[in-house]
C-alpha cells in the first residue's frame, strides 16, 4: 500500500497484520481520487473508520488542507500517525482514537465542518444510515460539501431525510455511493 499521488508520492504506508483492517485497494483509490480531484485542493477531509489513514493521508497528499481521522483501534491510531510522520503531513492531521459515534460528538462539539468526508464501515455494519443521519444532524458537512461511503456492492444504502445519493460506482465486491446534502428550496 502507498500513496498513489502529490506531495507525498511513492510513500509506503504501514497496515495491521491481520484481517481487523480492510484497506481500500490501489485501483479504487485512484478511481475515488480520479473523481473527487477537482475538490480536493484546501478542503477540510473527515476519513471515519480510517483504519491505516491511507484515504486521509492521499488527500493531504493531493493538496487536502486538513484531515481529521477516527478509528477506535489503538493499534490503527499509532499506524495513522505513523504513517502521517512517515510522509511528513503530521502536521495537517488531527487523529481521534474514538467510536465514530463519539468521535462525531467531538467534532461538533469543537465546531469542526468539512467539504469532503469518507466512511469505510466494516461490511457487517449496519449502522450506516444511522452515522450519515448523525452527520447531517451534526450539520458536520458544508452545503456544497459531500459524503462517500464505501461498503459492500451487495448492500443498497437507504434514503436519508437530507442527503441525496447523486453518484455510486461499483467495483466487484466494493461499492462507493457518493451523498450531497439536500439544499432547500427557496
């Protein structure tokens, strides 16, 4: 695993032995990053359940001004910071070792708000609605801003009061659905 493009290009980033961490393969990051490019440079990036950091990392790579990264593993926090002073973007990240429920809270509580935010759940986890009604709820995303879930191809994310499912791109097992909020009408 490495980072794909920018600064830090060609980094090599360190992963937990085992099957706890399911990081995203080299051909759908850089199908993700191909499509959020235009979005990327001095935006504010959220990478929830961020395991090795590697999401988070290739948008501070990719000119993300800040990243702000939450795992509940111990082990995953040390690897994302690690990995962060491995490819020198320390200083751009901001890592919780939380429950992404709790980790939401924080943020909100510090008055944090971003443009882009990636979720990668584990498979199993049927809480995805439920954490995506919590960050429209949160109002943790801007108005022109939006969330990518990746999960599993074989699960259908359902309707969200305030989000809109406006892209999904389906690799083998993986699925990406892309939500913007609803704007209101005037």
């Amino acid at each position: 695993m490495r980072v794909i493009a920018g600064v830090a290009k060609g980094h090599k980033l360190k992963a937990p032995k085992g099957m706890d961490t399911r990081p995203t393969t080299d051909k759908i990051k850089e199908s993700l990053f191909n499509i959020i490019a235009p979005d990327l440079y001095d935006c504010n990036f959220l990478d929830l359940y961020s395991g090795t950091g590697a999401i988070g990392i290739e948008a501070l790579s990719r000119g993300a001004k800040k990243a702000v990264f939450i795992d509940r593993s111990r082990i995953c926090r040390k690897i994302i910071e690690d990995n962060l002073n491995h490819t020198k973007l320390i200083d751009k990240a901001v890592i919780y070792q939380n429950d992404v429920n709790k980790g939401l809270d924080i943020l909100k509580e510090k008055g944090e708000i971003f443009d882009i935010i990636f979720m990668d759940p584990p498979y199993l986890d049927n809480d995805i609605e439920k954490i995506l009604e919590k960050i429209s709820k949160l109002n943790l995303i801007t108005p022109s801003g939006y969330i990518i879930v990746e999960h599993s191809s074989e699960k259908r994310i359902q309707a969200i009061a305030d989000l809109w499912i406006w892209k999904e791109k389906i690799f083998k097992t993986t699925r990406m659905t892309f939500l913007k909020v609803v704007e209101e009408s005037l």
